[in-house]
C-alpha cells in the first residue's frame, strides 16, 4: 500500500474494482451519447447517458422491472435472461428515438465481452430498435436464444409479444 510522502491513492472506485477510468475517458471523448448496460443479480438495465460536467444525465431508461410493469413480460419469466436483455434493449431504443436521439457507444462497463452473452442480447435489442451504435454482427446471440426457444416454447411468443406492446407504447 502507497505510505510514503510522495505516493498517491489510486480513486476509491477504481481499486474497488468497479471503474475502469481508462476506458470511461475513451468513451467520453467521442461526445456521443453511452448506451449503457448492466446485469443485475435480478435483472438487466440499459440506460442512455450523456456526459456533463458536474455529473453524467440519465436521458432514458429500461429495466427488467419496466418490462413486467409495462410491457408484459411474463411474471414467472426470468429479468436477466437472454431474451430479457433482448426485449430491455429493445424498449430503451424505442423511448430513446421518441426523445429525438438515434446514435450512441456501447458501454459494458467491467462485464467480459464474450460474444453471445447478455450485454450483447440487449445491444441487438438496442439495433433492432433504431438506435445507430457501431457494432460486429459475430457478437450477437444466435436467434434462437434471442427468442428463447432454447428455455421454453412460451417464452417465444412472450418475446414477440413484448416487442408489439413496446411497439404500441412507444
């Protein structure tokens, strides 16, 4: 540990582990809007951000919770799943167009960047939506985990159901 006179403490958020800051100021210098996503231990949530100085402005929001409440997704379906993520990135793009925005970055944060997982379920959710946001077609979910044929017949036709009720909303 840094005791010295001359030594410095690393930012709390950092050595917790919780912010990568190298990468934060990469994102930030681009001026576009962040699409943020995250996996919860109960859900996903998938936020647009835009940077200001005196602290960053959630421009719009959705999350697992707002799919049940709002957008029937099936109360015995999980919020985290694949198709969830799909269906939360879906609902962000569609409320993010109706506040005149259309392009934005990917923001992680610290999950692994495998190709096929949950983050990348909801930037095609945020792709298939409208929202502009640079991308590789080999990260994606196959279809049909996107639909959720692999968990459950039902949950397919909840997706489909999901995305006409954001459709209807929005």
């Amino acid at each position: 540990m840094a005791r010295g006179k001359r030594q410095r403490r690393r930012y709390t958020r950092r050595s917790a582990g919780l912010t990568d800051y190298h990468r934060r100021l990469k994102l930030l210098r681009g001026g576009t809007p962040r699409a943020v996503v995250r996996i919860t231990n109960t859900q996903v949530i998938c936020q647009l951000v835009s940077y200001q100085e005196d602290g960053d402005q959630i421009i719009s929001a959705a999350d697992g919770k707002s799919l049940r409440g709002k957008y029937a997704w099936p109360a015995k379906a999980s919020t985290k799943s694949v198709p969830a993520a799909y269906c939360t990135g879906y609902a962000l793009a569609k409320q993010v167009q109706k506040s005149g925005h259309d392009e934005a970055v990917l923001d992680i944060g610290l999950a692994a960047s495998t190709s096929g997982n949950r983050v990348f379920a909801a930037l095609k959710g945020m792709v298939d939506g409208g929202l502009s946001v640079p991308h590789s077609e080999e990260i994606f979910p196959s279809e049909e985990r996107l639909t959720g044929a692999h968990i459950d017949k039902s949950i397919a036709g909840a997706v489909e159901k999901t995305k006409t009720a954001i459709e209807e909303a929005n």
